[in-house]
C-alpha cells in the first residue's frame, strides 16, 4: 500500500499546467527594467492575409529569361489597443520544424474591438520581421509589449522564409525589403478603408520597423542602405543578379524608400559580414537605427558584421546594445516551447537550440529588448523627449556607479542605468554614435 500512497502523493504534487501555460511569451521577471513592463492598453490581435500582386517568383528564374511572375502571400499578426476588460489568449506556433504546432499563451484577445485613443490620435505603426527561417510569432513578447503601450504591431509570415515553406535563399535576398514597403502601405491603405478593423487606429505617417536577422538585413535596405556590386555577383547572391533590384545607386532602390519609416531596430543583421553593404550603400541610410546583438554571435559575426555596420552607418544616429557573450539569439526569439526540448529526428537537434541562447536567459533578454524597444520608439515616434535618460546611458553597465541614499535621493555621482535596479545591468554595453 506504501508504493500507491505515494505515488498519489507524488501525482498531487505534479504541475498541473498546461503546455500553453508553460510557453508563455509575456512574463516579465521581477528584476527586469522598467520599461520592460506590460502598458496600459488591453490588447487585441487578429491576422490578415494579404497578397502583393505582379511580383517576381525568384524561386523559377532561368539565367537570361524573363522570371514568371504571381500574386505574392503574406500572411501578418496584427496586434493593437483593444477594449476587452480581460487579458489572455492562446496561439497556436508551428516550431522549427515546421510540422510541430503547438500552444503558446500571451495576453492578447483575438479578434478583440480595437480602442480609439481618447485624445483622437492614432497609434504609432511598428513593422515585424523575422529571420530565416522564421514566423509571425517568433517575436511576439515583443509585439505583444509594445501593443499595450500604444502601437499597433503587424509582424509578417515571410513567404519562402517560414518554418513551413522555407525555400532557395535567393528568394528571402531579393523579397525581404519589399515585403516590409509592401505591408507598411497595405497597413496605412487599411487604416483609411471604413470597413476595416485598423479605420482611423493606425498613424502610418509614424512608423516603426523590427527585424531579425534576415528580417534586419531587410530593415537596414529598408532604411535606405543600397547593396554593394559585390554581394549582387556573390555566388550565394540571388539568381541572375536579381539583388541588383536593391544596389546602390540605382532608380529601383532609391525608388523603395519609404520616408513614413522613422526609426529602425535591427536585431543581429545579417550581412555585412559576407560583404553586403560598402561605403557607399550604407551612405545612403537615413533612418535612425537601433543595434541589438550578442557578443558571440556567430552567423551575422558581430566582430566582421555587425559591429562594422554599426561604425559604418555613420549618417544616421544609432545605438547598438551588446549581449555580452550571447549568440545570435540574443534578444528576439520567444522563449523555447517546452516541446522544443526533446530531439527532433527531421531537424537532426533539438528545436530549443533555434529560440535559446547558452549563456542568457530568453526572458531576461526579452524584457532587457522591450525596455530599450520602449525607449527608442517612444522617443523616436512619439516624441517623449522624457525617455533620453534611458538611452544616455555610461557605455559599459558595469562601469555605472549606483548611489542612492535609503530615501530614494540621488546622490551625484549615480551613474547607473537608468532603469535598472542595483545589480541588474550586468553583462550589458549601449554605444551611441551621433551622424558624421
């Protein structure tokens, strides 16, 4: 009788969560900065599907012919202010693998009513985009976090770039960018149509863009950086110079700007380490940009990528904020799906090893990701100049001295990160650079 009495004790004690419960994607830790916090808005998603007509199928150009041409998917979650008086939802996420789909739970309500803003404004647009491969949830905490505060998020399932369809590389090069141009005027066509769901919530003339890694390679074009000659003829280039389409300098390029962009965070781009972008393209930016990415990161190379490109963007105000030794993850993935965790024999790895970084929590970063997001979008479209003290920060966190009495007086010399409780900045560097 012993063995079954415990074994009952045993099944009482066991977590009796579910498998969404666990993959939550809007836990803040409680040393997570200030910012990081969830905002006053109720938030509602829903998805959208949209098509992009008459555009190149890359993936069936011949050397010399003419590509066939189609109405291009795309596939967007749409987070935004809602009047719902609760907060909680699942999604359901297929995982690296592409064929594992499983329930993560945030605070969004589907399909919620969106709420006006009281004062008769509009929400400020912030644009999604993930890596290859990817999907619309991938950086969810974040779009979630910033739809609370007032924005509306519209994070994009990249057609031949997602866990489901990933297909030649080629295609993910030559579509990434005009898939963001193409989603920031199909949001603002959307804003102005009476019948949808986005009429008179959305300010597309303030627009913010989010990608990650190859999401950030677009960003950077999108923010006006032209290719170099190089990486059009590069053999891991698209097919039959088709980058072309991006290169600096040309009509085509210049011709995708979009100037309703206002302020870019480009999170681990890839790129500039296989020769991307040169003097010349990176002097056409003109977007502000802010930096995310791991010390050890290892596919965008943070010291022959991503730190180059930061020193190179010299027209534009950017920041970059490292990760002390983290890796290419750091800072943009959801937290692992707890299915993630066992092997997976298609994959040849556990999918865990696609969302985790091996020094850094996920959680940690992402709410380290939000309160710099918070920061660097409020100030840059909305203009709260109260959110500077955020960013003028000592360079490295380490280097900042916290000195406050008991009373919450600020002693002179306190230079520690705005923010951040004692003791919670560690690990973290936050460079600026004014334009030249």
């Amino acid at each position: 009788m012993k063995p079954a009495r415990f074994a009952l004790v045993m099944t009482l004690l066991l977590p009796t969560t579910t498998p969404a419960e666990e993959n939550r994607v809007d836990r803040i830790r409680p040393d997570a900065p200030e910012l990081a916090a969830y905002g006053p808005h109720d938030i509602g998603v829903r998805t959208i599907s949209l098509s992009n007509p008459d555009q190149l199928d890359v993936l069936k150009v011949k050397p010399g012919q003419d590509g066939p041409r189609y109405d291009r998917p795309l596939t967007v979650e749409v987070w935004y202010p809602a009047r719902v008086g609760q907060a909680g939802g699942v999604y359901r996420v297929f995982m690296r693998d592409g064929k594992t789909e499983v329930s993560v739970a945030g605070r969004a309500v589907r399909d919620a009513e969106p709420a006006k803003a009281q004062s008769g404004e509009r929400y400020p647009l912030v644009i999604v985009s993930h890596g290859y491969p990817g999907n619309r949830y991938l950086l969810s905490p974040l779009a979630e976090n910033l739809a609370s505060k007032g924005y509306v998020v519209a994070s994009i399932d990249h057609t031949d770039s997602t866990y489901n369809d990933r297909a030649a590389f080629g295609s993910t090069l030559v579509n990434r960018p005009l898939d963001q141009h193409f989603i920031l005027g199909e949001i603002a066509r959307l804003s102005s149509t009476p019948d949808s769901f986005l009429a008179g919530l959305v300010d597309a003339e303030r627009v913010g863009l989010v990608g990650y890694s190859m999401g950030a390679y677009g960003a950077v074009i999108s923010a006006g950086a032209g290719v170099s000659d190089a990486a059009v003829k590069a053999d891991w280039s698209a097919p039959d110079g088709l980058l072309a389409k991006h290169q600096a300098g040309t009509e085509s390029h210049a011709g995708l700007f979009d100037p309703r962009l206002k302020a870019v965070i480009a999170i681990a781009p890839w790129g500039m380490q296989r020769g991307m972008w040169d003097e010349k393209g990176l002097a056409e930016l003109k977007v502000p940009i802010f930096f995310m990415a791991g010390s050890s990161d290892d596919v965008s190379d943070y010291d022959k990528g991503i730190r180059p490109l930061f020193e190179g963007a010299k027209k534009v105000d950017r920041y970059l904020l490292t990760f002390d030794n983290a890796k290419h993850n750091a800072a943009a993935p959801m937290p692992a799906p707890v299915e993630s965790w066992a092997f997976n024999k298609d994959l040849g790895f556990a999918p865990f090893e696609h969302y985790a970084d091996p020094v850094w929590d996920s959680v940690r970063m992402n709410n380290i990701a939000q309160h710099f997001a918070t920061a660097w979008f409020d100030r840059m479209l909305k203009g709260d100049a109260t959110k500077d003290r955020y960013l003028d920060l000592v360079e490295r966190s380490k280097d900042g001295v916290h000195a406050i009495e008991k009373d919450g007086t600020v002693k002179p010399e306190h230079s520690y990160w705005a923010g951040f409780r004692n003791r919670t900045a560690e690990g973290l560097r936050l460079e600026h650079r004014l334009p030249q």
